[in-house]
C-alpha cells in the first residue's frame, strides 16, 4: 500500500503579528504534504497584497486531495473574523477568532482528517485582555484533547540527529522551580518523554541524557539536595523498567560534544537551563513539540513580532522546520494494511 501524502493543519495564530504573513509566503514553498491554512481567507489575501505577493485560495475540501507545490496557491479552511485586521494592532475583538481556528485544527487531527497540526503564534496577552482565560498553546491543546500533562521539547530543526531538549518544568519563576520537581510529576515527564521518543519519533532505545537542577549537579549534596532527595532516585527506578537514562548530569558539561554524540533527547530542569543551548545552536530553525499530545503538534520558536507583520522583513525558516518534522512525525506512524 501506497503511503500517502500526509495532511497538515497550519493555523495562522494572531492576525496582526506575522503568521498571516509566514502563510502567504507558504504558498511558494513547494512541500512533501497536503496543506490547510485555518485561518480567514479575506485576511491572508490582504496580507498577501501588502508583502506584493501572489496568492491564489482554493477553499478546503476534505474530500479533495491536492499537493503543496508552491506555485502560490493555498488550501484554506475559512475562518470567521470579528474585526478588520491591521498588521502590527492587536484588537481583543478577534481574540476568539484565533482560538477557533486552534479548535478545528485540534478536532480535525482528533478525528483523522488531519495527520498533524502546525500552529504559528498567538499572542496570549490580548486573549486574556479579551476576558478569555488563555496561558499558552500547550496548555489549551492540553484541555482540548483531555490530556493531564504534557511535556514541551524543542528540536533544533528537522533532522533525525538534531538537538531536542525537553523541560520537566517550563514558564516559572526560578524561585518556584525545586518545589515544581517532585518525584511524581518527574517521573510522568520522563515517561511522556520516553514514549513518544519510540513511538513518535520511531527510535527504539532513545538514550536520555537528564541534567541535575543545582550546580555540578549538587556536588553530592554540597549544592543542594534535590539530585539526591528527587531525581536520582526516579532515574533508579525508570531504568529497572529498561529506560536508557544517563544523569542526573551536571547542566554546564551536558552540552558538551562527548555527550550529546550518542543522545537522542535531553532533559533540563528548567527554561533557561536548555533553551539557550538549543536556540544558540538553532535560532530562527527550532521547532517546539508538544510532547504527550494523541495528536501531533508542533510549532514555531519565535513569537507574533507585531513590529515586522506586514513588512516582508521576516525568515519563514522556523514554520518550514515545523512542517517538515510535522510531516516526518506523520511518516513515522504505522499505516493500517502495511
């Protein structure tokens, strides 16, 4: 049986920031996928003549498959818009519109018709000052798939030996980080992390390196206790289940060459221990992954850049690596009759 192609939500996240923009540009990038643009049509063809590009819509049809070539066409699933968009000005007006366009996207992978799902960014602070409760991409998905925790990892671009660091706590203040690490909820982070590791991202045996939280990974004690008292203890127990996990690591010498030849995955304790590692290595082409998710999603590292909407002063290399792993995500699941 013929695998074929896989289909790829993309929404276009906040209206005025560049994710319209970065799906115009889409339309002359030829891809290894289906793509359907949920967003509103009006708006992208808008946009499209403010960056004095072509743009050809062609109206989603589930029934109809149909290649991205790149030649400046894009499917698109319509999205109604409360207000006229102005790149670069927030209106809290279509705060909800860009939450729908999240919903399709997410029910549409939930039900099959979708194989993946790529989300530009939003911007959270004009949800909440819609009166919309909203903390984050990861955190809505969460909810809307009835998933109780999920597990954010970065990967530095799209290939099968790229850097990916996963975090075991994510936007919080340093001061709440150790009492954020108990043994419970790391345990269920290195299992989220493990399994989606083999049956995502096809690896087998993924070997993990996990970084200590103090300095020198606590120096036996001398630095802080919780390698001691919290983490190695997990590690002890996770490798009687045969999980390949090394640490916990000192975070100043994980990222050295020696240890990350042989890794498939590393885990940091908090934000800023791996991500300037990653994004040192990878910015503008990293790629954030929800880990934990019955569905596949993955998104962009960089956020609505108002000042730049409209502009045409934009890289879209970030969104293409997000596709692209979308798409090797989707490839790597089995097919029924293969």
């Amino acid at each position: 049986m013929t695998r074929p192609l896989p289909r790829i939500a993309v929404t276009a996240g906040e209206p005025a920031g560049i994710g319209p923009d970065l799906c115009v540009m889409l339309a002359h990038q030829p891809l290894d996928a289906e793509l359907v643009v949920v967003a509103n049509t009006e708006m992208l063809q808008a946009r499209a003549k403010s960056l004095n590009l072509t743009l050809n819509t062609v109206a989603y049809d589930a029934n109809i498959n149909q290649a991205h070539t790149g030649n400046g066409s894009l499917t698109v699933l319509d999205q109604a818009i409360n207000a006229p968009v102005v790149a670069g000005q927030l209106n809290t007006s279509n705060s909800d519109y860009v939450l729908e366009t999240l919903k399709k996207a997410t029910l549409g992978c939930i039900k099959g018709e979708f194989n993946a799902m790529v989300t530009a960014p939003v911007h959270k602070g004009i949800i909440n000052d819609a009166g919309i409760a909203f903390s984050g991409h990861t955190e809505f998905l969460a909810e809307l798939t009835n998933t109780a925790q999920v597990v954010m990892m970065l990967v530095a671009g799209n290939q099968s030996d790229s850097m990916r660091v996963a975090l075991a706590t994510t936007h919080l203040a340093l001061k709440d980080v150790p009492q954020a690490i108990t043994k419970k909820s790391l345990e269920t982070t290195i299992r989220i992390l493990h399994h989606d590791l083999v049956n995502k991202f096809g690896i087998k045996n993924p070997r993990i390196l996990v970084a200590g939280l103090n300095p020198h990974a606590g120096e036996d004690g001398y630095l802080g206790r919780e390698e001691i008292e919290v983490i190695n203890p997990v590690l002890t127990n996770l490798r009687e289940e045969a999980m390949n996990l090394i640490g916990a690591l000192p975070a100043d010498t994980l990222f050295a060459k020696h240890h990350l030849k042989n890794a498939d995955a590393v885990l940091a304790m908090y934000h800023d221990q791996g991500l300037p590692v990653l994004k040192h290595a990878s910015f503008g082409e990293g790629v954030n992954v929800t880990l934990g998710l019955p569905i596949i999603r993955t998104s962009v590292d960089h956020g609505t850049a108002l000042n730049l909407a409209g502009t045409g002063n934009i890289e879209i290399g970030s969104l293409l690596a997000a596709i692209q792993l979308a798409i090797q995500l989707s490839n790597n699941k089995p097919l029924l009759g293969l």
